[in-house]
C-alpha cells in the first residue's frame, strides 16, 4: 500500500471514533425522556429529525475538518483543502448532508425504540400484540 491510502484509512478512523462521540454525546447531556413523552407520536418524530439533524450536521463539520488536516499533511493549505471540498458546489455538499442524514436516522429510531420499550427486551416490544383500546 502506497503511504497515501494508509493515511486515508487512518482519518477514516478517526472521523469514525469522532463520530460516534458525536452520538453518544448528545444521549448523555439530554436523554430521550426529557425531549418527550412516550405517548405522544409528534414529539417522537420532531425528537427523531432534530436529533438526527444535529448529528448530521456535526459530521458534515467533522468532514470538514478531517479534508483540512488531510490537505495540510499533504502540503496544501488547510483552508484551500477545506475549500476544494465538494468542488466548492453548495449542492455537492447538501447532498453529503442527505447522505449522512440517512446514514444517522435508523441508527436515532433504533435508539427511541429501546427508549419506548423500556425495561422489555426490544424484540418482546416489538412482537406484543397492543391492547385494544
């Protein structure tokens, strides 16, 4: 392997280790419970997208990041490197946003799920029949 690839590999490293500070971080400083309740169907889904949101949005910086400190072991300047990302076109970028976007949010439902479960197993939750009410 050419010396450049391995330096790849490892800022995929770190913007992976990054990344899962990024979400594990916001579950600590405000747990599921206190952004809402588990009856309510519209605050789950606005909890969902907000926090899916954020966290994309912390990894498009992250991204950022990583592109600068990549472009400043390679000679160039950090800000040029920064730049150069997504060929400077908004679009490019707003679509790296979607794509992080869906890469974050099963991971967010995963996590209201074993919230709304409780203290059940998650695969009793999801098999229970609901009461008819």
């Amino acid at each position: 392997m050419q010396p450049s690839q391995v330096t790849g590999y490892g800022f995929a490293i770190l913007q992976a280790v990054m990344l899962s500070k990024f979400l594990l971080i916001p579950e600590g400083l405000l747990p599921y419970g206190l952004i809402s309740k588990r009856t309510e169907k519209t605050a789950l889904y606005l909890a969902i997208i907000t926090r899916t949101t954020f966290v994309s949005v912390a990894t498009l910086c992250i991204r950022y990041l990583v592109i600068g400190l990549e472009g400043l072991l390679k000679g160039k300047g950090f800000i040029e490197s920064m730049s150069a990302f997504g060929q400077g076109d908004i679009k490019h970028i707003l679509a790296t946003l979607c794509m992080y976007w869906l890469i974050v949010l099963p991971y967010m439902c995963y996590r209201f799920l074993i919230y709304l479960a409780g203290d059940k197993d998650l695969a009793t939750f999801l098999s229970e029949r609901k009461a008819q009410s």
